[in-house]
C-alpha cells in the first residue's frame, strides 16, 4: 500500500469510531446487549503496525461461485432473485481494492441454516445463506442471491427483525473490519427493530439501508439493489502521544 505507515516512529492507526454516530454497546431494547455490554469504560489501545497492514487475501482463494447464493446446490432456491453491488470506500473515499466481504442471510422465509434457528418455516435445500467476493480495483463488489425474509426473534413481544443481509468487511487492515447489516428499502418492520434502532441518528440508520437500483436490474430475471459501505479512514497524525 502506497502511504505512510509511520510518523516520528510511530504508527499512524485509523481513526476511532464516532461514538455518536455508531450503535452504543449497552442498549437495553436489544435485550443481549444487556449483559455483553462492557461494564467499565473502554481502554483506547495505539494501533499496532500488524494492525494496519493485515490481513492481505488474494483471489486465488475465493471460489468462481463464492459471491453467487443461487448457485451453490444442484437446484435454485425459492425466492426473488436480487443482485447486491456497490463500492466499498474508505473514510476519504478512496476505493478499498482487493478486500474480503462476507456476507450470511436468511432464506426467503426468513430461516437461518442453523442449529439457533428452529422456528416453523421451511429450510431450502438449495440455499445455504453464505457467500464471499473480493472488491476489484474500483472497489466494486457483487453479490448475487435472494432477497431474505423476515423472522421473529424472541426479544420481545412479537418481534421480528427486518429483512437483511449481514456483512463482514475487512477492508485493508484489521483495524478497519467492520460488520454490519444492510437493509431493504421500505421495510414495514423498521420501527419495531431495536438492532436498527440502535443507531439513534435517522441519517445514520438512512446509511444502512440499500437503494433499488433499475440499472442493475436484469430483465428477466433479477432485480437489482445498490449499497456503498464507507470504512474507518486514516488519521492524518498519530493521536496517541
Ligand atoms: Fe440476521
């Protein structure tokens, strides 16, 4: 990578997470978080050269059909077909190139292939809800699968989460890894979703919801949806002194 890995012997790390902005770690309507959450304050650690310059994939390790849901069984699964692509960029919005994304989602009614999940709707046979891809050298990533159902959760009175898909992404360095949901335009569920909720600014949640995209859209036979997803940049400066 062509950019400065450290700064008057120290490592210039990624800049830290926007406390405002991001899900708080203790929010009691997502009943989990209740005893996860750290009970003291957090201890902000320097990034550490590793930090910044792991893990490094290649190509050669994700499989032709990795980033395509619907064709990994002898069959196609039941459910609307869709295409999900976009650029990943960093926090100065540059493309993050050649970086893993994972994403693991429900099928179309809304079953995980999990021992966790035993609620009453039907596994696909032709489904197993993973997938993987590397950015090219624009950023760009594409996923090609079905759009998730909803499923009821148990963490509260009926509830139901809305539809998505979860995403790991890596970009350059493990400093920057983030794992997140993208959400599905109009969903009728969002506003009794504490997960979604849990990001208090409107404008913030608004970033974690895909647009349909009609140009992506495949006559026939698929429809298309875009999500960019924005990584931690780099601090211009070591912070810590
Ligand atoms: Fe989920």
């Amino acid at each position: 990578m062509a950019f400065e890995l450290t700064r008057n012997g120290q490592v210039i790390g990624y800049r830290r997470d926007d406390l405002e902005i991001n899900p708080p770690y203790l929010y009691p309507d997502y009943v989990s978080t209740q005893t996860r959450a750290p009970k003291r304050p957090l201890v902000p650690m320097p990034h550490t050269l590793s930090e910044i310059t792991g893990p490094v994939y290649g190509h050669e390790r994700i499989g032709e059909l990795d980033h395509d849901l619907t064709r990994q069984h002898e069959g196609e699964p039941v459910g609307e077909r869709i295409i999900v692509h976009g650029r990943l960029l960093d926090g100065d919005g540059r493309p993050v190139r050649n970086s893993l994304i994972e994403i693991w989602q429900a099928n179309a009614g809304g079953r995980y292939r999990h021992q966790g999940d035993q609620h009453p709707s039907p596994l696909d046979p032709n489904f197993s809800g993973g997938g993987r891809c590397m950015t090219d050298d624009d950023g760009h990533y594409e996923f090609v699968t079905i759009k998730p159902g909803a499923y009821p959760w148990q963490n509260n009175p009926n509830a139901w989460r809305s539809r998505h898909i979860h995403l790991s992404l890596f970009g350059p360095a493990f400093a920057t890894r983030l794992v997140t949901q993208m959400f599905f335009p109009g969903d009728p569920l969002f506003f009794q979703d504490p997960i979604f909720n849990s990001v208090r600014d409107p404008q913030a949640r608004e970033r974690m919801i895909c647009s349909y995209d009609h140009d992506r859209t495949v006559e026939e036979w698929a429809l298309g949806y875009r999500y960019d997803i924005v990584l931690r940049g780099r601090e211009a400066t070591p912070t810590e002194d």
